[in-house]
C-alpha cells in the first residue's frame, strides 16, 4: 500500500501541531512509520487520504459500537443542523439524554453532561472531595482517566505507549494527592485504607482497563472496592468512560454487578460527537452548583449536536439488545486459539493482543510485552487491510458492522503474521 498523501500531511502537520497530531498516540511513535490521514469511514471501514480500504478495529477509541456513519445517528444531526449547533442555554433534547442514560444506568440518579472524558473525571475527583471534605485519591497503575494533573501518575494508554513515566508540567502538590496502587491487589488497598482511610475521598477505577490494554478485574476485585469504599466512607468511582454502554446497556457495573457511587462516561453517549457525563448518588450530585457549592461550568456542556446523536446510538442500543449478543460472539470468535506466546484478554467486545506469554492482569504484567513484536505485527495487518490501535498498551473493539467476513479476514491476516518462521513469538 502507498501512503504518500498521509506523508505529505504529516510532514505538514509536523511545522504546525506538536509532533504532527492533536493526541499523542496518534503519532505512530511507538509503531514506526507515518500516522494514517483518514479520508472517510462507513461501517466497518476506514479509507485513507491515499484511497486504501481498512477493517477498522479502533472505532474512534470505542464509541462506534455500530459502526461509521450508522444512519440514526446521521439523521439525528441533519434535523439539528437544521435548528442551531449552540445555545448556551438549556434544551430539551438534555432532558432526553439524561433520562435514557439514568434509565439505562440505575446507579445514575442525577447526571451533568459535559464535554470530555477528562472533564467528567476532573468533575466527580472534585465533586468527591467536596462531598467527603477529604483530598486523596486513590488510582490503579496503568489506568488513564483523562489528563487531570492530580492523575497523571502511572496512567497507563499514551503515557505508557511513549515510555513517559509521569508528565512534566503537574506540580508535585497535586500529584501527591493521589495514591497510585497496583490493579488487582485487594491487599494493597486494604494497607492504603488501613494507613490513610480518613483522608481518601474516592477510588477511581476503569472496571476494565483499557489504557494498558485490556486487562479485566479479578475475581472479587471489584466487589472488595465496593466493600473497602463504604467501610470507610470513601466514595467509589467507575471511569466508564470506555465501558459504558459497550460491556452492556448499563456498562461495566451491569456486567459485574457492582454498584458505584459516581460513574464518568464518555464517548458512546455521543454517538462519535465530543460529549461526555458524570453522575451517581443524588445526595453527592445535589452539591454541585448551582444547588450546592461545589462549581463546574461549561458553555458547550449538552451542545444540540453531541446530545442528538447520543440519543439516536442509546435508543438504538435499548431498543436492540441483540446488538450485545452479536459483539459477544463476534469478537469470541476473533481472539480465539492464540498461538503460543501470545496472551488474549477480552471483555466483551473489548480485546488485545498482547505480544506476551501471560497473563496480563496488571501494568506489571502488561509491560514484559514485547513491544517490538507487536510493532511488526501492527504493520503486517496495516498492509493486509486492518487497522489496529498503534500501540501494544491500547485495547481494540468490534462494532455491530462487522461483519463474519471482517472477522475471519482479520484472522487470516493475523494467521499469516504467525505462520511465518521471522514472527513466531
């Protein structure tokens, strides 16, 4: 495949955008090469500026669960654009959007829509300490939540695909309110507690990493968070902004049973439009201004656009609960009988190959993978037509579009990756 036109830009981008990009792991640092110009997507594909095809498996980091351009969605933002794209003024489609997803999550009660995965985590640490009157926080290795100063510890996705530890620019007050502790170890949160339980004001959690690629809970994990948090009078974070609405309807917290006290999401609920949403608890939610004192603002929070076609995508997924059970089986069938060497975790319709003999169940483990295995790899499916996350520490994720055909091109491709003598790991 040539790649000449995406060259060309990027050589461009590069005297006029910070490394050529607007986030980082779009960069293809890790991988080698020239990052791909995306011309177009329908279904599940991609075109590049140089008019080659791709099975797309990154799906704008996850919120395409039905695939580009699905037609609701298109439609939705039509019948917007003929009204207005911005207010700053209430609407009544916010009404909707927030009545679906507290139907679709109960743990929900009261729920802020806001613009960003980052923002909304940003929102619930400080609406967290507000609530609590307390100031730490406690993270997990290898688990991004946005790039909120006081989380930029050990924080896993483009900070681990780039080899940065922890960023500059975060004064050392900031990050010290937060304990970051290792995934999966009950033990080390226990200790924490039993140390600092009267200063914690929350536990941020991805139910599921996906920003170490995925790495799912062990057992009991999550049900310890619940039970140490609530013990203590810490309140307990589930950062959805990844799971939400692609495990199941209600998310991770549907999926594992678990009940949190404030939940971000992101992503989905704008059906690939730039929104996002914290909420939980309505007696935490009712601090927040103007009801209570605890301030957070923003002048595009529920714009016309993002909200229209996250009702459009959340409709469609109550209405079509089939969609679950397809992505199930679809992306079983795609990450089974790995060859040797090679650990596959999966959750649902999230997956990643990890150049690794296993098992991956934390940032420990995820980082023995052999990041230069996967850098051929990845390039070997870019030439055969697939399109992975650039990176070993991202997860992948199957959408409704595609199709029994994509996935058993997607296999065969990776099939002939492994069949040859110079790529067994």
């Amino acid at each position: 495949m040539e790649h000449k036109t995406s060259e060309k830009l990027f050589a461009c981008a590069q005297k006029l955008i910070p490394g050529g990009v607007n986030s980082p792991v779009r960069a293809f640092r890790s991988v080698g090469g020239t990052p791909l110009f995306i011309a177009k997507g329908e279904g599940s594909r991609i075109y590049d500026v140089d008019g080659n095809e791709y099975i797309d498996y990154v799906g704008s980091w996850g919120p395409l669960i039905l695939g580009h351009r699905f037609p609701p969605v298109i439609e939705a933002l039509r019948e917007v654009l003929e009204i207005g794209t911005s207010f700053g003024a209430p609407t009544e489609r916010e009404v909707e959007l927030a009545e679906l997803i507290r139907e679709c999550v109960p743990s929900i009660e009261m729920v802020r829509l806001v613009n960003s995965g980052t923002e909304a985590t940003m929102s619930a640490l400080r609406v967290a300490r507000g609530f609590t009157g307390r100031d730490l926080t406690i993270k997990f290795e290898g688990c991004y939540h946005g790039h909120v100063d006081s989380l930029l510890v050990k924080a896993g996705s483009g900070m681990a695909t780039l080899g940065i530890a922890d960023t500059g620019g975060v004064p050392e007050a900031f990050a010290a309110t937060t304990l970051a502790l290792p995934f999966n170890s009950i033990e080390a949160v226990e200790a924490a507690f039993r140390e600092r339980g009267d200063r914690i004001a929350a536990v941020i959690v991805e139910p599921v990493v996906g920003n170490m690629g995925c790495v799912p809970p062990a057992a009991g994990f999550l049900e310890a968070l619940r039970r140490i948090t609530a013990q203590y009078g810490a309140l307990l974070i589930f950062d959805e902004v990844m799971t939400g609405f692609r495990l199941a309807l209600g998310g991770a917290q549907q999926r594992f049973g678990i009940q949190p006290d404030l939940t971000t999401l992101g992503k989905i609920i704008g059906g690939g439009l730039p929104i996002a949403a914290y909420g939980g608890r309505a007696d935490v939610m009712s601090k927040i201004a103007p009801l209570g004192p605890i301030y957070q603002a923003g002048t595009l929070s529920g714009n016309p656009l993002a909200v229209s076609a996250g009702i459009a995508m959340l409709r469609h997924l109550k209405a079509h609960p089939e969609v679950y059970e397809q992505l199930e089986r679809r992306t079983a069938q795609l990450t089974a009988n790995p060859p040797a060497g090679i650990t596959v975790n999966r959750v649902g319709s999230m997956f990643t190959f990890f150049f690794n003999p296993g098992p991956v169940t934390d940032w420990e483990s995820a980082k023995r993978s052999d990041t230069g295995q996967f850098r051929e790899f990845f390039h070997w499916m870019l030439e055969h037509g697939v399109y992975l996350a650039p990176s070993q520490f991202e997860a992948g994720f199957v959408s409704a579009a595609h199709s029994e055909q994509d996935i058993a091109r997607t296999a065969e491709a990776a099939r002939g990756f492994f069949a040859s003598p110079d790529h067994r790991p």
